[in-house]
C-alpha cells in the first residue's frame, strides 16, 4: 500500500490533497488552535494523516477537567452517559447512577491520555473505507509519534462501518457501547411516514421564510446562540461549544450547508450538514426555545435534510430522540467506540475492566429501549 504520512501544524503545507473532500475541514484545524474553535476543547492538538488518496482528522488529547467529551473518554462514559442516565426511566437508574459516581473515584485521568483517528470533534464522525493494511499502517504511525496512547476509533456502527469494525476486531481493538443512532437511508420508506407527510404540509403551510446557504456570516453570533440554548443549556455543558470562528471556516468548507428557518428576519431555527462518501450529518443544530413546540421549528430543520435522502445520499440522524426519529423513517443501530491500549500503558487495567463490565450493562440496557 501507500505510505502513510502524519502532518503537524507546522507541516501541513505540504499535503497534495487539496482537492479532497476533507481537506478544507481538516485545514481548519490545522491553522487554528482547537480552541479557538471550540471553547471548551483546550486539551486536544490535531493532526492530519494521509494514505493513498484519503485525508483523515486526528486528535491527540490529554486529561483536563471540564472538557469536552469528543476529546475525553471520562467525560463520554462517566459524565455525560450519566446526564443520560438521568433523562431516563429505566429500571435500577438509581443504582446505575451511583455506579458512574463510583468510577469517577476509581477511573485514572491518564486513560484520557489518547490519541483519536478520524476524530473530526463532532459528535458523529463519517469514515471512509479502511483496508486491514491501512489500518495496520496507521496503528504502527501512531505508535511510533505517540507511544504511551490509546489508540480510539468513535462512532462506529455496523450500517455503515462494519468492513472498518471487523478489522478493529482482527487488531484486537476493544469495543464499548456509545449511544444509539438513527440513520435514515430508504427514501421511498421515509416518504410513505404518516409523519413525513404531515412535516411535508407544516412546509407548505408555515409562515417562516426557509432559506438554504443564507448570508451565514451575518448570523454567526445568533447560530452559536440557537446552538447552545439546546445543546448546552439544555442537554449538557460538555457538548462541544462551538464558536464563531468554527461557523465562519464551515461557510468555506467543502461538503457544508446551512438551512435557516427565519420569522421575518429573525433566525429562529438552523442547522449545518456536513457530507461524506454519500453520508450526511448535522454537527450543528439549533432554534430558539422560546418559541412552542406547535411552531413546529425542529420538524421543518429534519424535513429539509430528509429531503436529501436519496440512492446517493444517506442521512445519519445521529442520536437523541429516537421515537421522533423512527417515526421518520431512520432505524436504530448501535454506536462504539473501539479503542487499544498500548503495551506501555500500565496502571488502569482494572480501570478499563471495570468500564467493560459496564459496557455489557449498558448494551442491554440499550437492546431493551430506545432513547
């Protein structure tokens, strides 16, 4: 195969692959520090690998309290899986929670000390097709640049990355249970919803302006604003706290567009996908709250991005709200993270064993109920 090559900031000039899909996000966070585009992401520094014809993100991150849990295994497992838990109505919540309270005494900061391939610091990640060799390569790169890390691979599903999670296998990667997602995928299926059809006349009928690829520059503060009243405010603090930096690179991003959904000239809802390889995803999401729930805010910013589903286009629908989601034509799949340690790494392997004990927990947990 091709050589794999590892690009700093200092060097990422050098990279041929301009022309890659990728490669003006990627650039983003190779010219900038990390948080200047993330506020509460201080603990990562990123880095570029190239193989072949493909370009990925990656993130070499450390502990430090109160980050965000893209860049933090204990912040994903321990803080916000128990913010989950607490959303909830499931038996033995009780005891659950104070499991996680337990393992935030016993579980070292070092096992945030990782380093993540295409971790592109958004929720869900979309992956090209890795073959063994490539993923051999870029195990022995990461080893060599970052030899006392744990090698992490998030948002993995068997919809979409089942060949990739194989190979993890064959490697002996670990698997852990992340979150459930929904992806959408068959257009003629999400059609025939009831529910499509009744977001299909909210369009018709709404008396907002929807405008698609608006002068986002205009509105960098208010989408920031709309953003965190439902990701930080109302579901949690380490959600990545995206910045207006971040939303003015993303207006000259490949694979980027914005919806906005205005009442007269005030931004009331909007959302930013990103595409890949035929998946799209949306990292940012938000409306403003004050508005009731019969306004209809959030059908209207998924019907729109339904609409993109096509025998081309896929659209993964992330986590969170998982009826909603269903009834809109997605199905459920389970997300993983896969991580290994290396040899070096000593000190918590009861750290991870215990986490692997909650892990099958948590899978039946999730086998049981969709959130």
């Amino acid at each position: 195969m091709n050589d794999v090559r590892l690009y700093s900031k200092t060097d990422f000039s050098k990279c041929q692959l301009t022309q890659h899909p990728l490669y003006s996000y990627i650039r983003t966070f190779l010219t900038h520090d990390v948080s200047s585009l993330i506020e509460n992401c201080r603990n990562a520094t990123c880095y570029a690998i190239e193989f072949g014809k493909e370009l990925i993100l990656v993130v070499d991150a450390q502990f430090q309290a109160g980050q965000t849990y893209p860049t933090s295994l204990r912040a994903q497992y321990l803080d916000y899986a128990q913010e989950e838990l607490a959303l909830t109505e499931i038996k033995g919540q009780k005891l659950l929670s104070g499991a996680f309270r337990l393992l935030k005494t016993i579980v070292p900061q070092k096992i945030d000390e990782a380093v993540y391939v295409g971790n592109y610091l958004v929720s869900t990640n979309l992956f090209p097709n890795f073959t063994l060799e490539e993923v051999q390569a870029i195990e022995l790169l990461l080893n060599k640049h970052f030899p006392n890390k744990t090698i992490v691979y998030r948002s993995q599903n068997s919809f979409l990355n089942q060949e990739l999670m194989e190979h993890l296998d064959v490697l002996d990667y670990q698997p852990f249970i992340s979150r459930q997602v929904f992806i959408a995928h068959q257009a003629q299926v999400i059609k025939r919803k009831k529910s499509f059809k009744k977001d299909c006349k909210l369009a018709k009928d709404t008396m907002f302006d929807i405008r698609i690829d608006f002068d986002v520059e205009n509105y960098t503060e208010r989408i920031i604003e709309l953003y965190s009243q439902l990701y930080i405010s109302k579901y949690s603090k380490i959600n990545p706290l995206y910045t207006t930096v971040f939303i003015e690179a993303m207006t000259d991003a490949q694979n980027t567009q914005f919806i906005g959904i205005f009442d007269d000239e005030k931004l009331i809802g909007v959302t930013m996908s990103w595409s890949f390889d035929g998946v799209l995803t949306v990292p940012i999401l938000g409306y403003d709250l004050s508005y009731p729930k019969e306004a209809g805010i959030y059908r209207l910013l998924t019907y729109f991005t339904l609409l993109r589903v096509n025998d081309q286009q896929i659209f993964h629908m992330s986590s969170g709200v998982g009826p909603f989601k269903l009834s809109r034509g997605a199905e459920y799949f389970p997300e993983y993270i896969y991580y290994k340690r290396v040899p070096s790494a000593k000190g918590y392997t009861c750290s991870f064993w215990l986490l692997q004990k909650l892990n099958k927990i948590l899978i039946r947990i999730s086998k049981k109920k969709v959130f």
